[in-house]
C-alpha cells in the first residue's frame, strides 16, 4: 500500500509538471477515486498551483496532455515542487471546512459544462478555438459540480445534420443512451478523440448533462425540431438537465 501511495505521489509530480504519460494519468485517476488522503492531496496540489506558480498549467491544458491532445512544455524548475510542496504542508495543517468543494455562504457549486479540444489530420492538438477544419478529431473534459450522472455530447451544422460523439452512433438500427460520468469540481477527461465527415461552415456543439439516461433518437428528434431555446425544450422533455453549447466555424 505504500508503494501505491509513493508512486501516487510520483504521479501527481508529473501529472502537474506536464510530463506524465496517458498510462500513468490512467493508473493517477484509478488510484485517486479509491484513496481520500491521496486525493486529498492532489486537491491541495491543484490549489497551490493556482495560487502560487505563475507558471501552473491550467486545468483545459493539463488534461489535454493526458488526452495526448496538447504539446508539452519544459518541466517545472527543480525548485518549484519544493517551494509547492511546503504550501501544501502548511495547507493541510490549517482547520478544513467538511467539504473542499463547498462555495461562499455554504451552497454547493452546481456548475456543469464541457471543454472542446481539437486533433489535425497532421498530428497537431490544442484546446479547441472558435475554428476547426472538417477533418479535425474533437476530444472532450467535462466539470460536473451539480454531480449529474449521465452526459450526452452530440453536434449540429447549419443544415439539421447531427453528429454524435457520446455516445458513439454508429449502427441506425442502434439507439445507445447517455454515457455515465463522474461528479465534482476537477475536471474530467473523456478519453476519445472523434472525427466526422463535416459538411457546414457550422458546427453547434451540445452536451446534455442528465439524472436519466437519454436515448440518443429522442435527444436527436428534440434538438432537431425544436423552435424554442434548446434548454428550454430539453428541460421540458427530460426534466432535470443542464445544457452546454458552444459553436464553431468550420474552415476549408
């Protein structure tokens, strides 16, 4: 058990230094749903990272290296873990409110949204802007503070196509339902990178945050032929949904 716990920590090193690879950030996220003092510490980790190195990889970036989806950048001088590694002593001697993610005046945040990360034919990988090309893969993380346990991530173009990304649609006699993920503030990384054969200049990307799980012909029917804001009508037939959208041109 120390063993796991020792190389946790190695595996937190690298994870925030940018230098861990996809098998060891499995092996990380694995260990960290199993064990509370390590993921402990890993949010204090986080937390000091933010808050006292300038030079911290941001969330979207630190889980797209994961993904593989973004370049690497050097390592961390060899006197930033130290001086890191004291804050988090020092946090973690201080008084803890019962719950690390409970916001101002005790209301839990109930946050849900994606991040939309983008993979070229020519092996380049970023956080995704405002523009893709139609040969582009899109990978996708996800923060799920209202603790929803379903997630749908499909998209629509200009002309009614929709394309889906979770869950997978690949067979028209199927008709799979929502993927079921995690909770919490830390953001969560879906390991796939999809591509579809792209035919707007639009591509509207829609991820329904859900209690039930949503068969993807009434999602798709819904999105489709709505004539109201699309929360509005997902909220009516489903209930209790969270809806995040985001909209990217498509360049040739």
């Amino acid at each position: 058990m120390t063993d796991l716990h020792a190389a946790c920590r190695a595996h937190i090193d690298d994870h925030f230094s940018g230098r861990i690879s996809r098998n060891e950030e499995v092996e990380l996220r694995a260990h960290l749903e199993a064990c509370a003092p390590c993921r402990r510490g890993y949010e204090c980790r986080r937390l000091v990272e933010v808050q006292l190195d300038p030079r911290a990889l941001a969330d979207s970036e630190r889980i797209g290296r994961a993904l593989g989806l973004v370049r690497r950048r050097p390592a961390l001088s060899v006197a930033a873990p130290l001086v890191l590694a004291a804050a988090c002593c020092l946090l973690l001697a201080l008084p803890r409110s019962p719950s690390p993610f409970t916001a101002r005046g005790g209301v839990l945040d109930r946050s849900a949204s994606i991040q939309v990360y983008r993979a070229d034919a020519a092996g380049g990988s970023e956080v995704a802007g405002d523009v893709i090309r139609p040969g582009d893969e899109l990978a996708f993380s996800y923060v799920n503070g209202a603790a929803y346990p379903y997630l749908a991530v499909c998209a629509i173009d200009e002309h009614g196509h929709v394309y889906w990304y979770h869950p997978e649609w690949t067979s028209p006699d199927a008709n799979p339902e929502s993927i079921a993920i995690g909770g919490g503030l830390e953001t969560h990384e879906i390991p796939a990178a999809i591509s579809h054969d792209l035919d707007g200049a639009t591509l509207r990307i829609v991820a329904v945050f859900s209690r039930q799980p949503i068969h993807v012909r009434d999602l798709e029917q819904t999105i489709v032929h709505t004539d109201v804001p699309l929360a509005t009508a997902l909220s009516r037939r489903f209930s209790d949904v969270v809806v995040s959208e985001r909209t990217l041109r498509v360049t040739r």
